[in-house]
C-alpha cells in the first residue's frame, strides 16, 4: 500500500487558488496545480464519474506529488542553485508527468472554448487535441480519462502503475536524501531500474492478455 508520503507537502509546496467557475480557470488551475504539484487542487480539477475514476484521479495527484519531492531532491544534492547537472531528466520541470508545456499556459488566453450543456472543450493554438471537461454542481473539471488517454478497461491496471510509480519515487528521494547515491549518474541509474520494475510487468501483462473471448 502506497505511503502517506506521496501526498505530503513539501515545505515549498506553493497552494493554487482553485477555480473552476469557467473551462478556462478550471484548466489554469489544473495547469498550476500540475506544476506547483498541489496534489488538493490537483485533485479538485478533474472529473470523476465513478469511484475507478476517483482512484485513478487520486493515484495521478500522488504521482505528480512524488514526482515533484524527487525532482526536488535530486536538485538540490546534485544540482545546487540551479547548476547544470549531469542528469538533467532528474532535475528539469519537465519531468512531472502531464506538466503542460510554458506556451500552453500562455496560450490559455487565447483558446477556444465550445460549450455544449455540461461538456466543453478548450482547444490551444498548438495543442493537436482538446482538452475535455465536465461540469458537475455547476463547476467544470477536467475529464482525467480523457486527458491522460486512458481507456475504461485500463482505469484499474493504470490506477495500479501510478501508486507503484509514486512509491517508487517517494523510496528514491528517501534514499537522495539520506545520501545513498554519490553522483546524480548513480540516482538516475537507480531510478530508471525501479521504473522498469514497475512497468516491465504491466508490459507483459498486455502482451499474454488473450486477444479474443473464451469460448462459452
């Protein structure tokens, strides 16, 4: 079971004012959440239908919580005051899953937004695709699923690989900080085993998945 850990704050943690009045204040505060890594307002941003949807919403919060704690970790050992390391995967903003791109939040003011009944999307100017919302009680919130191009039968298996990944990264700023790894070379090395242990599995899972139904 994942640890309290991956949803602490950090004593940067910087809280986003959420507002989900219109599509485009829900998705600025998603945007901003992703990159303050609040997982709260993170979690406030996005539509759930159903409790599959809540856990995969919740597992996606912990991820970009742990994320953040380790790129946060790795800077700070290995690249103190912002100097260039060598292990820039572990260290750049980029790094936190789903982080939208500078021009994406720059673009949000001139988007466009179509709204038809409890649904809308908002289309970037370089964005190939929309991103889709939902209103629920009269506030809008982004459909995850959607988002992160997850189809329903996945929803379990993707909840399982972020919680793995989150822990995997709660155990790896735990041991940066506790000075286990000597060089940034020697974090990274480590990090990369242990997401390959975490997606190696669901990778063959997919592959011996039966490719049609049983036979009644």
């Amino acid at each position: 079971m994942l640890s309290a850990v991956s949803l602490a704050e950090s004593p940067t943690t910087q809280h986003v004012t959420v507002d989900l009045t219109t599509p485009i204040s829900a998705v600025r505060t998603m945007f901003a959440a992703v990159e303050t890594a609040d997982g709260s307002a993170l979690r406030d941003s996005f539509f759930a239908a159903d409790d599959a949807q809540r856990d995969l919403i919740t597992a996606y919060a912990e991820l970009i919580v742990a994320t953040r704690h380790l790129r946060d970790a790795a800077r700070d050992k290995f690249a103190p005051d912002n100097a260039p390391a060598p292990n820039p995967a572990m260290v750049r903003d980029g790094t936190i899953p789903g982080s939208p791109a500078p021009e994406d939040q720059q673009q949000l003011d001139s988007a466009q937004v179509q709204i038809d009944g409890d649904t809308a999307t908002v289309q970037l100017p370089d964005r190939p695709q929309p991103i889709k919302l939902r209103r629920s009680d009269n506030l809008w919130r982004i459909d995850l699923a959607d988002y992160a191009s997850v189809q329903p039968a996945q929803l379990s298996e993707q909840t399982q690989v972020n919680h793995d990944l989150a822990a995997a990264f709660d155990e790896e700023t735990d041991e940066i900080n506790a000075g286990k790894y000597a060089s940034a070379q020697e974090a990274e090395s480590a990090i990369q085993q242990k997401i390959h242990a975490v997606i190696v599995p669901q990778l063959k899972n997919l592959t011996t998945a039966p490719t049609t139904a049983p036979a009644p």
